[in-house]
C-alpha cells in the first residue's frame, strides 16, 4: 500500500495482541478547492508568522509547549518530559468491552475514522480470526487509543474483511439533548399530518444508503465560477431550480408524497444502473 500509516501499534483483547497499522479513512483533499487568502488591495498573498513580542518572529525550534497557570504566568514544559510520560500502553488499541452498535448513538461520532490493517504475515490469522468473530456476533469493541499526543475515545467495528476505528466524543466534549428540549415542547400532532409523514417517509425509505447518489454540488459550480473567471467571463453558476414554497404542512406533505411516488416510477422504469438524483427542493413553513 502506497499510503503512509497514520499509527502503528497492537490491537489488544485480553492477552491477545495483534500488530497493526492505522489508515485515515478520509481522501485527499488534492483534488477539492483550496483558497489563499489575498489581500484584495494589492492581490498580494497573506502570510502567516510566529512572533515573539520582545524578539520578533520565532524558529520553530525555539518554541515549547506551556500551560498557562494564571494570567500572563505559564509552567514551560519540554517535549521530552512529556514524551517520558507516555507509556506502552499509549502503542495499543485496548478493548476493554465489547457492544452493540444501537448502543452507540450517531451523535457520539467524531467524524475520524482509520482502516485497522494487520501488520505483517504473522498478524494475519489472529486478525481474521477476531474480525471474523465479531462480525458475525455483530459486536463493536469500545477502546482507548492515543495519537497525536491526545488519548481518544474509539470503537472498533467490522467492515467488510477489514477492521475500522472511528473516534467517539467523550461524555464531558458533547451537548446534552436536555440542554435543548425546552426549545421544543410537548405539540399535539394531528393524526392525518402523522399518517401523510409516515407515507412520506415509507415511500422514501430505501434498504440501504446509496452513497453513488451524493456529490458535492458546491464544489462544481465553484469550479464552474473559477473556470469562467479564469476565462474572463463575467458568469455566475447556475442553481437547480427549486419548487415554490408552500406553506401549508398538508399540501407539502401531499405534493411531497406525490413527488415521490412519480419519481420512483420513473427511476423503476429507466435500465439498470441509470440513477437520477433527487434534486427537487420544497419549502414547509
């Protein structure tokens, strides 16, 4: 593999102890748009400098971690003294349980992930066999793991034939949904907007996410508005049309359902592999 391990360490359970090497899940972003900041004066680029207030811009070299004690008061601290605090557990994925996925709410997700491969020949067997195991019992194995010098809540589940940890916020990191709910209090539903909700949802409901469906519009009309100014056309990308608003829930729910339904029978009607995207957008007020 091409790609540069991002960690390197053992994947523990128990007294067993598998080599391996953690991948970013994420691509690269050589492909997206990436903006400089300009100054729009001059068109000149914004640079960036560390500067000390008594000795002007500083090497990277020259500059320690400190901790700031009270104002303007900070405890040095070198990198080695804290590199000495870390230990061999700071090299391992330690399982220290295993749960079922719908006891992991979405919400806890970081949004890191890392493909978990085994490391070398002799790694090979003890990882399928784990992998195996827990993929047919269902199971995410909950840990802690360090990188980048910071000790990070994980979970370790199957995918496919490989192993992927996904970061997980601690407790003390996330809002409460109790800090919100008296924003939405207790509402009286009527029971045929319910009934045109839950038909709405039954009709969009698919087996599983078809991520081929999704791109990033933004990006392209960017693209789209940087290729047309590069050319020295003065253009502005066009937006999919959108449907009017509609204000009463009812009729957007009914126009929604019967929306849905049509564009279904079109998509079962056209040949194999020859997906439209959703692109119709109705407003409810």
């Amino acid at each position: 593999m091409a790609a540069r391990p991002s960690w390197d360490g053992v994947l523990k359970i128990n007294l067993v102890s598998i080599p391996v090497k953690a991948y970013t899940a994420a691509a690269s972003a050589t492909g997206g748009v990436a903006f400089n900041q300009i100054h729009a004066k001059c068109n000149s680029r914004i640079r960036y400098k560390k500067t000390c207030p008594v000795h002007g811009e500083v090497p990277n070299d020259e500059i320690v971690p400190g901790y700031e004690v009270s104002k303007g008061e900070y405890v040095m601290l070198d990198k080695k003294e804290l590199a000495d605090l870390k230990s061999d557990g700071d090299k391992a994925i330690s399982i220290d349980s295993f749960v079922n996925p719908e006891s992991v709410d979405p919400m806890l997700f970081s949004g890191r992930n890392y493909y978990l491969l085994p490391d070398g020949k002799l790694a090979q067997k003890s990882y399928a066999v784990v992998q195996r195991a827990m993929l047919e019992h269902g199971q995410y194995g909950v840990a802690e793991m360090v990188m980048t010098g910071k000790e990070h809540l994980v979970v370790v589940r199957p995918l496919g034939r490989l192993l992927m940890v996904s970061f997980l916020n601690y407790e003390d990191e996330m809002k409460l949904p109790s800090e919100f709910e008296d924003q939405v209090p207790e509402t009286e539903v009527p029971a045929n907007e319910l009934h045109l909700a839950e038909s709405l949802i039954q009709a969009t409901s698919e087996k599983s996410l078809d991520l081929h469906r999704y791109h990033d519009d933004y990006e392209v009309r960017v693209k789209q508005l940087i290729e047309s100014k590069t050319a020295g056309k003065k253009t502005s990308p066009v937006l999919e049309d959108e449907a009017p608003a509609v204000i009463n829930l009812m009729d957007a729910l009914k126009q929604s359902l019967e929306r849905t339904r049509k564009s279904k029978s079109a998509e079962n009607a056209k040949p194999p592999g020859k997906k439209s995207r959703r692109t119709a957008r109705g407003k409810t007020a």
